[in-house]
C-alpha cells in the first residue's frame, strides 16, 4: 500500500458517489429531453460561432470578457482526499498520510488546467475572429489564468479556515479587491504588445511557482487535517446540497456559527396590528431573511433571469425567458412557504386555517412583485448598458 494507491482508490470512489447523486436527478427522461437536446444545440451554435461571431458578442469588447474569466477563476477547490479514518491510522504514517494529500492537490492542479482549457477552447471562436488573438497569445492567456486560478486556490485554501464570520467576510472582500487589480494589471500587459506580453509571463511563472511552493508547505502540515477533511466533505456533498435545493419536498439545514442572528435578535413586533394573518407573515419574514439560501436563491433566480434576458438577442426567446421566470419564480416562492411552516410541528397543525391561506397569499404576491420589479429594472439598465457598447461599436 502506498499514497497513489490510496488516492486512485478514493478518487474512484468519490467520483463514483458523484455519478449515483447525479442519476438520482438525471433519469432517462431528463436525458432524452433535456440533457441531450441542449447538447446538441449547444454544438451547432458552438459551430457557427465559427462560421460567424455571434451577435450578442459584437458590442463587448476585451475587457469584458477578461472580467469574465476573472470570475470564472473563482470557482474550484483544494482537494486533499482526506478522510476521518486518518487520524487514527494514518496520521501515524506521516509519509503516506502527506503523499495522498499531494496527489490530491496536483490532482485539483489538473482540473484547474483542464476547465481552463475547456473555457478557452469555448472563447476561442470570439478571441480569434472577432478580437484577431493568435495562437501563441491564446497560449500565453491560459498560462496566466492556470498561475492565477492556481493562486487562488490556496488564498482560498486559508480564507476558508476562518472560523468568524465578519473577519472571514472582510478578508473575502479583501482578496477579490487584492486579485482584481492583479487582473486588471495583466490585462493590461496582455494588449500591451510583444515586450509587455513578457512581462505578462513572468508574472504567471512568478504566480504559478509562488502558489506552488505556498500550497506544498500547507499540505505538510498535519494540523489542518480537520479543515481538510470539512473541505472534502463539502465538495462530496455538493451534488446533494443542490438536490436539496431544488427539491420542494426536502428542507436542508442551514448551519450557522452565530449565537444569535443577524436580524430581529429581539424579534420586536414588525405590525402594530395584532391579527393572526399578521402573525403568520411576520414569522414568514423573519424565517426568510435569517435564511441565508432562501434570500440568495431569490436574489440568484432574479439576477440570473435577468441576465438571459440581456444576453439572448431573439426578442420571442426573451419572452420564453420571462414568462419561465414567472412561472419559476412563484412556484419557488409556495414552496418556500410551505417549507417555512410544515417542517416545523408547532406550525404545521395551524396549516388549516383560513389566516393561514390568506397571510401566505398576500405574501408570496408581495414578494412576487418585487421580484417583478427587480427583475425589470436589472434587465433595464442591462440593456441600456449593452446597447451603449453597441452603439460605441458601430461608432468605431
């Protein structure tokens, strides 16, 4: 037994919990009508991209695109396949026990190389046609963003072992501030020309080797095989969370560190009117602000809906967008509802009455409109924002 052999097995497994997560959302319906449909579809608009570059693309230019992958640079984790066992075993095996930790990490090395290949070979279309980007710069740009997203990887490494939340929230906003003027700073040296295009490189060498050695001095330490093991977790249970999500039929805890929430400590009184229809909304709201997923996903359905509107030139298709958006959104918010009142014992038995049915109309309507309005007003300024560029672009 020695540490490849330990990771490969454990990789296979993990990646075979995965795959029975994913069929238990991914049926043969799902497949047929779903899945493949939008893969093929996908195909033929990826191929036309070459034929012709795409529409919506036309008024944007580079820089929006470098912020996209700057975003895109934020997703992914260290993963150092460490389990509970270990520290009763093999944390006695200090050799093997850090052997599995760096087959794990070069491991996260090469999904980080091969999603940024993945996006690239996505853009290239639009980064050779439209932008005239040749082969050696396209290059050049994926040895960058691998040193970044590879630096990345272990700040966020240590940021998630921030147990406060505000400091944890402060640093987070710290190291976006920190990283987006690094991206702004290549950016520059990237349409700079040749001499800065040096420059640009040996700021990834200097990036990748950096993070390198920053990430194999943590990985020697035993001390965060706890932090190790959480992480791991979490991105096991990743495909679960999202099941969790999604479903209406099963509520998932949100975990919390604070001793007391955020908002409404004292739960002071939100109506001076005392009625039980009053009650039933007043418990809904404070249960859907504490929430965190709730809001989010409220926020995340807008934004995202709003975005497609946006991006997607064909005026029926935006109409498909909105109506689906409509449908979606109200739907989430019953279910929601019932989530917040039939988990709970104590609520459930009050489920009957005719306050309950008249509080939980007037609320989801409420907030239903709120997102209608949200979701107008993004998608305005969206569009105003993009037909500036547009007219910028025709202008030149």
């Amino acid at each position: 037994m020695n540490s490849s052999s330990i990771f490969l097995r454990r990789l296979r497994e993990n990646q075979r919990y995965k795959r029975k997560v994913w069929r238990t959302v991914a049926d043969w319906t799902v497949v047929v009508y779903i899945i493949i449909p939008v893969i093929l579809i996908g195909i033929f608009r990826y191929i036309s991209w070459w034929q012709e570059t795409p529409s919506w693309a036309e008024p944007l230019p580079l820089s929006i695109f470098f912020f996209g992958l700057f975003l895109l640079s934020w997703y992914g984790n260290i993963q150092t396949y460490v389990e509970e066992a270990d520290k009763l075993f093999l944390v006695k095996k200090r050799k093997l026990f850090l052997g599995v930790k760096v087959f794990g990490y070069g491991y996260s090395l090469a999904a980080e190389a091969l999603s940024t290949i993945a996006i690239l070979i996505i853009l290239s279309p639009i980064l050779i046609l439209k932008f005239n980007i040749g082969s050696g710069l396209i290059f050049l740009l994926f040895f960058y963003l691998f040193s970044f997203r590879s630096t990345i990887l272990i700040c966020k490494y240590y940021w998630k072992r921030i147990e406060s939340r505000w400091i944890g929230m402060f640093t987070g906003i710290c190291l976006f501030a920190v990283f987006g003027g690094i991206h702004l700073g290549a950016y520059s040296l990237f349409v700079g020309g040749d001499l800065l295009n040096f420059a640009l490189a040996g700021l990834s060498l200097i990036l990748l080797v950096g993070s390198v050695i920053v990430s194999y001095r943590a990985l020697l330490r035993i001390s965060t095989i706890d932090h190790d093991i959480k992480m791991g977790q979490d991105s096991k249970n990743s495909g679960i969370n999202m099941i969790f999500t999604i479903s209406q039929d099963v509520e998932k805890p949100v975990i919390t560190k604070r001793k007391r929430p955020l908002l409404f400590r004292r739960s002071k009184r939100m109506f001076q009117k005392r009625t039980k229809a009053n009650g039933f909304i007043e418990l809904f709201i404070k249960a859907f602000i504490r929430n965190f997923s709730y809001w989010l996903s409220y926020f995340q359905m807008t934004s995202v809906g709003a975005a497609a509107i946006v991006v997607i030139p064909p005026m029926w298709i935006k109409s498909i967008i909105f109506f689906a958006y409509l449908f979606m959104m109200y739907t989430w918010l019953q279910s929601v509802w019932d989530k917040v009142f039939q988990v709970n014992p104590i609520t459930k038995k009050y489920t009957e009455a005719d306050d309950y049915f008249k509080a939980r109309k007037r609320t989801i309507l409420i907030l239903y409109f709120i997102a209608i309005l949200l979701l107008i007003g993004i998608s305005s300024v969206g569009l105003f924002i993009y037909s500036s560029f547009s007219i910028l672009y025709q202008m030149q």
